[in-house]
C-alpha cells in the first residue's frame, strides 16, 4: 500500500500563528474581556479551543464564556483568516504537496481545529483537493497529544503505523505519533522550538517545508 502522511495544519502547513492571536484578541475586545498577552495566547495554539480559551481565561471549560467565545473566533475566523488563506501558506506547500500526492502519496490531516474549520481553511487555499481525510477536534474524544486521531486515520485506510509518518510544529504531533507507533518530522518553523520538540524525540527534524520534503523522499518513498 502507499504511504501515508499526516499533516497537522496551523504552524506547519499555514503560517497563522500572528492571525491566530490577532483573532483571539478580537474575541477578548468584542466580549469586553481583559487582553491575556500575546505571549499567553501563543502557548495555547495547537489546543481545542474550548481548551485554549480556558486556559487563558483560568476557568472552566463548561462555564457559558468559552462557549461564546469559541462561537466568536469561528466568527473572526471565517472574516480575518479564511480570506488570507492562499497567502499563510509556508513556501513550497502548495507545489510539495501536489508533488506528493502525483507520486501516490496518501495525504491527510488531524489538527486541533473544528474539522469544519480546518476544510474551510484548505479549500480557501485550494489545497484540499489532495486530502483524503481530515481529522479535526470534533472528530474526537481525545485530541493530540492522545492517540486517537491518527488511530482514526490509520483506520481509514486499512494501514498499519508503519505505513504513515506525521508532521507536525509542536510536541502534541510528536508526542501523538509516538503514541501510535508511527514515525515524525517535526518543523522547527512553527509554535514550538527546536529544544522541545527535540525532548518529544521526533525521527527527523526539518526547518523548511523543503525539508519536509526531503526527509519523506530519502527516507519514506525509498
């Protein structure tokens, strides 16, 4: 069977870790809630939201605020970044990924998004074509760094986790690879830096969607 590679979406495929937090501050300004930093916010991206608004609001994800808010950002979401899409891509995306997908490559994707919002996002940059499967918050139990979603994929496809490798710009993707059994590229250009993501013990490290790239063809596709 072909291989199979995971993607997760914010950090590693779309760089929109500065739209993410313009977004979150536009929710706190339009509910009248103290600015939590910028700094803060960041340290939450690659979280659900629910989660992440809690976080950063110190308070419980039932409370009737994080649902507002998560209600909000999907607002500001579809108004502040779904039209900037094409442009947040990292360079080299776009032609690597269709490269990828010309050489029967099996791509999918599990992300910390609303799967709703994560297939907006790819379709708004024209990329969604060459997914088979996308895998959002809502589509779990669990989110990553458990399990569950690349089990979900492997299931998919009928593969075993010596088929696929995941990709991801933080420890929850390596940590939830590792958890499956599958091997990891983890990016050096996304939310979280080279030290901890070398401590979540990835098979390669890459520091440009090239690299990316490269690792799968040396190592993956041979």
């Amino acid at each position: 069977m072909n291989k199979i590679i995971i993607f997760d979406l914010d950090g590693t495929l779309f760089d929109t870790s500065r739209a993410i937090v313009e977004t979150f501050n536009a929710v706190f300004k339009g509910l009248n809630i103290p600015l939590v930093g910028n700094e803060n916010i960041c340290t939450t991206i690659g979280l659900p939201l629910e989660k992440a608004f809690a976080t950063l609001l110190n308070i419980s994800p039932e409370e009737a605020l994080i649902a507002k808010a998560v209600e909000q950002y999907q607002l500001q979401y579809r108004r502040c970044i779904l039209p900037k899409a094409k442009e947040l891509l990292f360079p080299g995306v776009e032609d690597g990924l269709i490269s990828l997908n010309k050489k029967g490559v099996k791509l999918s994707v599990a992300t910390s998004k609303f799967t709703a919002s994560a297939t907006a996002l790819l379709q708004a940059a024209g990329i969604d074509v060459v997914f088979d499967e996308v895998i959002g918050a809502d589509h779990v139990s669990k989110p990553k760094p458990d399990p569950e979603s690349g089990r979900k994929i492997l299931e998919y496809y009928g593969a075993t986790p010596e088929m696929a490798v995941m990709v991801g710009d933080t420890t929850h993707d390596i940590h939830m690879a590792n958890a499956v059994g599958l091997r990891s590229i983890a990016v050096t250009y996304g939310i979280h830096n080279v030290d901890m993501l070398k401590e979540a013990k990835p098979t390669w490290i890459a520091n440009c969607f090239d690299d990316v790239l490269r690792i799968i063809e040396e190592n993956i596709l041979k």
